[in-house]
C-alpha cells in the first residue's frame, strides 16, 4: 500500500506536467489529476476533499491574489497602449544597442523583482518592453519567457540578500534570521545564476541567428501601441510608472504595519446581527503595499498620457481583464492541486525518505526543492518542507556548527529551483501572458531551473570549503 500511494503521487504530478507540456488548461486537468489520485486512493474522500481542501486552497488563492492579478494586467496594458513601453525600448536600444535586449529584459526583471514588485505583476508588466525589443532586435519572441524568468523568478528571488520576495521571508519566522541572512553566499549564487543564464540566453539567440530566425509572424497576445513613433513621450516619463510602483510598494511595506498594527477589527452586519471581522496586518501587508503601488502607477500613466490613452481605453482594457482572470484561474488552480497532493500519504512517504540524506544542507536543498516541485510552488514546498523538518534541519545544524544563516539562504535558493516544472503556476501565467505555449518556450525556462537548481548546491559546496557566510 506504501508504494502504491507512492506511485500514485507521482502519477498525478506526472499526467499534470503532460497535459501542461501539450497545452491543455490547468484550470480543468489539475482538479481532474488531484481528484484522480484521492479516487485511486481513498475514494470515499474525493467529494470533501475537492470542496474542502481544493476548492477552498483555490478559492484562497483568488481572494488573495486576484487583485494584483487585474492591476497589474491593466497596468501593462496601459503601459502598452500609451506607448511608454515603445518610448522606454527606443531609448534602451539606442544606448546598448537592439542584440543587447535579453541582458536590459532580465534587469528591468531583476530591479522591479528586488524592489518588491510581485513576480506575476513583473510578468504583465515587462512583457510589453520585452516583445517591443524583441521585435526590434529580429529575437525569436519563444525567448521571452526564460528571459522574463531568468530576471524575476531566480537570483532576485530568494539569492540576493535583502529581497523582499516571500520565498526569501519565509525561513525567517524558522530559523529566526533576517532576509540579510548569508549575504556572500547569496551574492555568489546571485552572480553564478545572472552569469550562467545571460549565457545560455546568448547561446540561444545566436543559434537563432545563425538559423535566420527572426521574431516570427502570427504571434497572439501581441502588445500594440497607438502612440506615435514622432511623438512618443520623453523615455524619463515613460520609465516613472516603473519606478513609482518600486518605490511606492518600498514605502507602503513600511507605512501599512504603522497604520493598522497587527490587526484590524471591524463589525459587519449580517441580518441586522453585528458579527466581528477580523484581519491580521501581517499577513496582508505585502498584497496591499502592490495593490497602492499599481493603483498610483496606473494613476500616473492615465493623467500623463490621457490624450493617447482615451481613445482605446475600452477596448484595450477588456482582454487584459480576461487575461488577468485566466492567469489567476491557472495559479488557483494550481495552489489547489499542490495542497490536495500534500495532504496524499504518498507525500509524505517522499518527504520521509528524503530524511535519509545525511549531510543537512544538502538534505534541506534536495527536501525543499523536491518538495516546491511536486507542489509547483516555491513558497508552497518550502512551507511545507520547513514546517514539517526545521527542527531536525536545525539540531543538524547546530550538531555540525552551521549557522543558521546558512539554513535560511539554501533552503530560499532551493525552493526557487525545481519549483519551475511545466505545472507551476507562475510558467502557466507566463506562457499565457506572452501567448506562447509550453512546446515552443519551456525549454528555455526549464534552462534556467536547472541552473538555479545547480547553484544551491555550488554555494553549499563554496560554505564547506570557506566557511564563508
């Protein structure tokens, strides 16, 4: 039965990455995996856990997340149509030349990343600038998505120290250490991940050169702009929106927990019966600190250029709308799938037998991506790895003499590794907001999962023979 249940799990994440990888809709096949494998398992449980663990984990989702979801499709668009992204690229290719647009795509990814900015909102926002450059420069657009990756979902994620991104929060509340924690080994990591996926990017690209191919004909979800070209605005103006969101989702991190402290209390009447509300800070602050942030970008970008934006505005709007639904639907779902697999007893048979693994850094790195794998979810496996073993990661640790810095940024690094499988939920919402498919673009992002993967393991292996931290 132990095997069996084993089998099982694999056999959902395996039928979910296919049908992801052949370009079916997770929407409909990730209930039909999680539920095929409670079916085969405990079939008297298929009815209560689809409404009470995946429903409700998909429902969270959305509730959390959809918001940001809508703002930062629309910001993107307007982005798009006032033509600031068309200004922006114009400028940047007039200084480090059109061949130079992988290496500008993946830090305008890697500073809004950084500054805060939520990775799925970095997706709809740079993708305008990246297939404006793209175009420009005659790159295959099937480029964008692992550069949009290389810049948003790996060294600015959870390697550099001092990012603000959840997979870099979360060891702090295990291991009581700051987001600061083992800056030299997270710089290295960082420059080692930058290094070797700006290399792999240029290999791809002049493999495509030497082929003759250019961006390509009959691409859906391509951005337009209607400003134009003599009058596009001044690159200085273009370029605030992006800063404003950095910047204002800095401060409101900040500003919020001062204004509402841990939690707010309010009643909310319900047949004429007051029934108290509650909502913790913490857990809110980062969603409403982005949500200020579009709200004031999208503000700027609509007083600014008004003129340009009115005329289109209405239709514009409507299919980012639909795609910023579509994109959450494919996360929830997702998020749904993760949770249902995580409560299998096939799970835990994985996450038990990764005990086995001797040396505790190397354990940490193989459980928390081997976990955020089947999940397809970084700050999900991490969760449910560090929640389950941190202490043993910890009496490990203390046994050897590592600190726990140490524990924090492996267990960061690797949870962005394997995370990226074809079912993970931000690949979904990337390939669908550049209209790409798993078949033509995976590759490349599954290039830079390998080498993020690799990278824990060079930093554990630079602490062994340093000491450094």
């Amino acid at each position: 039965m132990t095997f069996y249940s084993l089998i099982i799990v694999i056999a959902a994440l395996g039928f979910l990455m296919w049908m992801a990888y052949k370009g079916h809709s997770v929407i409909l096949f990730a209930p039909i995996a999680a539920m095929g494998a409670v079916l085969l398992t405990n079939p008297g449980l298929v009815a209560p856990v689809f409404t009470g663990l995946f429903m409700s984990k998909m429902v969270g989702f959305i509730l959390n997340y959809f918001p940001v979801f809508l703002l930062g499709a629309i910001f993107g668009k307007l982005m798009e149509i006032s033509g600031f992204a068309k200004s922006i690229v114009s400028a940047v290719i007039k200084v480090v030349g059109a061949r130079n647009a992988m290496l500008t795509i993946v830090l305008v990814g890697a500073l809004l990343t950084y500054g805060g900015v939520s990775l799925f909102v970095v997706v709809f926002a740079v993708y305008p600038f990246a297939a404006e450059m793209f175009r420009q420069g005659n790159i295959p657009k099937r480029l964008i998505p692992g550069t949009i990756a290389l810049g948003a979902f790996t060294f600015t994620m959870d390697a550099i120290p001092g990012t603000p991104q959840i997979q870099n929060i979360i060891p702090t509340t295990f291991f009581n250490t700051t987001g600061y924690a083992a800056p030299v080994l997270g710089i290295i990591g960082g420059i080692l991940v930058f290094a070797a996926g700006m290399a792999y990017l240029e290999w791809q690209r002049r493999k495509a050169l030497a082929k003759d191919e250019g961006y390509g004909e009959g691409h859906t979800n391509e951005p337009t702009t209607y400003a134009d070209a003599a009058k596009l605005p001044h690159p200085l103006l273009a370029l605030a929106p992006l800063l404003i969101v950095g910047v204002v989702n800095f401060v409101m991190t900040r500003v919020i927990p001062g204004m509402y402290g841990k939690e707010t209390t309010f009643d909310s009447t319900v047949v004429g019966k007051q029934v108290p509300v509650t909502v913790a800070t913490s857990a809110n602050v980062a969603i409403w600190s982005v949500l200020v942030a579009l709200l004031v970008g999208i503000l700027f970008v609509v007083v600014t250029a008004f003129g340009t934006i009115r005329k289109h505005f209405a239709e514009d709007v409507k299919p980012a709308i639909a795609g910023s639904l579509l994109a959450t639907m494919n996360t929830a779902s997702e998020y749904g799938f993760g949770a249902v697999i995580a409560s299998l007893a096939g799970f835990k048979i994985v996450a038990d037998g990764l005990t086995a693994i001797p040396d505790p850094l190397i354990r940490e790195a193989v459980t928390v991506t081997s976990l955020a794998g089947i999940t397809g979810s970084a700050s999900g496996g991490m969760s449910i790895a560090l929640g389950a073993m941190s202490q043993s990661f910890i009496d490990a640790a203390n046994a050897a003499g590592i600190p726990m810095d140490v524990l924090h940024r492996v267990a960061a690094m690797a949870s962005g590794g394997m995370d990226t499988l074809p079912h993970n939920g931000a690949v979904i919402t990337l390939l669908a907001v550049t209209g790409l498919t798993h078949k033509s673009s995976y590759k490349d992002i599954f290039a830079m999962t390998i080498i993020k993967t690799l990278a824990v393991f060079v930093i554990i292996g630079v602490y062994y023979a340093t000491g450094l931290v």
